[in-house]
C-alpha cells in the first residue's frame, strides 16, 4: 500500500472516527484532537505494516471493505487508550455540557465507549474486546450496565 492510498483509506474513515471519539470526549474540539493523535499514533506505531500492505486499487471491493474494517479497529484500539487517559483528565462540567445527551455523557467514559461500538458501529463482542483490550466478561458487564441505567433513567422520568 502507498502513502497516498494509506491517506485515502484513512480519510474515508474519518466521520465514523470523529463519532467514536465524542463518545469519549464530547467537545468538539477534544474529539478532533482525538482523531488526529489516534490517527497519528497508528501511522507512527504501524508504518511498516501500512506500507507492506495489500495494494487497495488492485483488490475487489469485499477485500477492500474487510482491510478497511480491520485499520478502523486498529485505530480505535489506540483512541480507546488515548481517548479514556484524556477523559480522565477532563473537568466533570465538560461531560455535563451537553444537556440533550446528559444521562449518557454522565455514564463512565468506557461505559459510553462499548454502548457506542456495539449500537452505532454495530461491532461484536469479541471485536470490542478486541478493541478496547478489556476482558469478554466486562464488555459484557459493561453494555448491560449502560443499558440499564439509560433505560432506569429513561422509565424515572416518566417515558415509555
């Protein structure tokens, strides 16, 4: 793979990236600072890799599709460890700044991570786990966790 196709690869990926990272950071600014280091961090960490790689403008659109997957995965596994530091560090009142979504940014920055691997981006489990390097148990623990308190918060406030 050539420079110009690892760009082109990883810049058709970028409003999916940008979702991701405001899950863990919901400022803009911080989400884009975000995607930039991941993106930065991945291409520093994996160069060799990146440029020994499949050749996109000879393959079929399937093989695209999968490799494009597999470098989102990757990606997102160096947001996840960069993005849960940043948040860590984050004042409570960016978090609470967002008054449409506050019952989900008021959920742990992990918490808000996996829910939003698994319902936007539709990832499994395993690909979570993957992803964010925690155990199968606690992906699991965590997706129904968040889901019960939403839904807790949901059903308090006299929804459905």
């Amino acid at each position: 793979m050539n420079k110009k196709e690892v760009v082109t690869l990883l810049s058709s990926m970028s409003d999916k990236l940008y979702q991701a990272a405001y899950y863990l950071l919901p400022d803009d600014l911080q989400a884009e600072q975000l995607v930039i280091d991941s993106i930065n961090a991945y291409l520093f960490k994996e160069k060799k890799f990146l440029l020994a790689g499949v050749d996109l403008s000879l393959t079929n659109q399937q093989s695209f599709q999968l490799t494009r997957k597999h470098h989102l995965r990757m990606v997102l596994r160096y947001m996840t460890d960069i993005g849960l530091k940043r948040a860590s560090q984050l004042p409570q009142s960016v978090l609470t700044s967002n008054a449409d979504y506050l019952k989900f940014y008021g959920l742990e920055p992990k918490v808000r991570f996996v829910l939003g691997l698994r319902l936007h981006f539709n990832f499994s489990v395993e690909e979570i786990e993957n992803i964010t390097k925690l155990p199968k148990y606690e992906v699991i623990e965590k997706l129904h966790n968040g889901r019960f308190l939403l839904l807790n918060d949901f059903h308090l406030e006299g929804g459905v």
